[in-house]
C-alpha cells in the first residue's frame, strides 16, 4: 500500500503542499480530513460530494451531521471511540484504523471502507479504502487479518456459531445495515441485536472491526 501510505500523503501535503484534491485525484480510495473536536470532515477529495450526489459547499454545510446521518451507528461509535484513544495517545509513528459501512441516501451509494489515519499539524489525515479494493494489497491485507494463525486459532469459535448465525453474520459482513438483514431474514431488531450479541459473545469480539477481522478470515463476506 506505499503509493497511498498516510506518511507519503502527509509528506506531499507538508513538504510539496499538494492539496487533498490533487492527491486524491489519483489515489483508489477516498482522503479527507478531520477536525480533532468533533471529527467532522472538514475538507476532502472529489469522490465524497460525487458519492454523497451534493455540491463541495453542500458538503462543508452539512459536517457536522454527516457522519451520523451516513454511518452505521455501531461503526461509528467505534470510530469515534478509536479516533479518541488516538488523540490521548498519539504519535508520528502511529496511526488507527476501523472498518465503516456507509450509505448515502441521495445516490443510494453503499460502501464499506477501510479507514485508516493519523495526526496531521491540528487535523486528522485521513485515508478510506473500499474493502473491495484492498484485494490488491494482499501483502498489506495478510499482515493485518494474519490469516493462517488467525484461522487455527478461531476454527472452534465458528464452528460454534448455528446456521442462522452464520447465515446473519454473512449479511453484516457485506456491509448490509441493520434493515437489511432484518428484512432478509424477516427477524425484528430486537432479534437482530440479540443475534448480533450472541455471534459477537461466541466468536470473541466486542466490535464490527473485530467481527470482519473474523467473517473475513473465514470467507463470511463472500
């Protein structure tokens, strides 16, 4: 992932003074920048007001809301919770990381990004990367998911989860939203949420980035 490794942008933006535009016009993923209040974007290249279906003001207007509104609530909390933990601990040498599923009511754009960043001068310099397109990282994706040890180690946790779970965790893990999966499987939220709780409790995780980690190792995305 060297040519959209976050210290090359960040390198290109300081040193070069590149705008997120001119970088992101020829980078396969989405870049944008946070504010460290509220994480807000705050400024961004041409993908996110052509998938949103607004206009760059549109977009900078809307901010504040518009990761509520676009964001699954529990990956969103998530991020949240792992942008904070960055913040109280951060460093030149480290960055975080979270997986997001979004959806964008206007264009009906779903997507599931890989999300990764760190600090840049008073912002966060941020990168989100279609799951789809991580396939051409392979090296990258095998150092993060770790496939083989991860899988030995798991293989008694799935095979403990019943055929409805799997069933359900095969829909989150292509990124459908909560209504989705309710309607596919024709539960209610409460059984969804209880499901969900059951299939986290069973696997051992405590998050949707956790549980792709796993549902990705063992082709639930598929």
């Amino acid at each position: 992932m060297k040519n959209i490794s976050l210290y090359n942008i960040s390198k290109q933006i300081i040193k070069e003074g590149k705008s997120i535009q001119e970088i992101g016009a020829y980078l396969p993923c989405s870049l944008h920048l946070n504010n460290l209040n509220n994480f807000a974007i705050v400024d961004f290249d041409e993908s996110l007001p052509k998938n949103l279906g607004m206009s760059d003001r549109e977009v900078l207007d809307s901010t504040s809301d518009l990761m509520t509104k676009t964001v699954e609530p529990g990956d969103l909390a998530y991020a949240v919770h792992e942008m904070e933990h960055y913040l109280r601990n951060a460093d030149s040498q480290r960055n975080f990381e979270f997986v997001q599923r979004v959806h964008f009511p206007i264009t009906d754009f779903k997507e599931t990004y890989f999300t990764s960043g760190m600090l840049l001068r008073d912002q966060l310099l941020c990168v989100s990367i279609p799951i789809g397109s991580l396939e051409i990282f392979n090296k990258d994706i095998n150092n993060i998911f770790e496939e083989t040890q991860f899988l030995r180690n798991n293989t008694k946790r799935f095979s403990s989860l019943s055929a409805k779970e799997i069933q359900i965790g095969e829909l989150m893990a292509q990124g459908r939203t909560t209504e989705e999966v309710m309607l596919k499987m024709g539960i209610t939220k409460n059984t969804f949420k209880k499901h969900r709780t059951n299939i986290y409790r069973k696997i051992g995780v405590k998050n949707y980035f956790e549980f792709y980690r796993f549902a990705k190792a063992f082709d639930m995305d598929i």
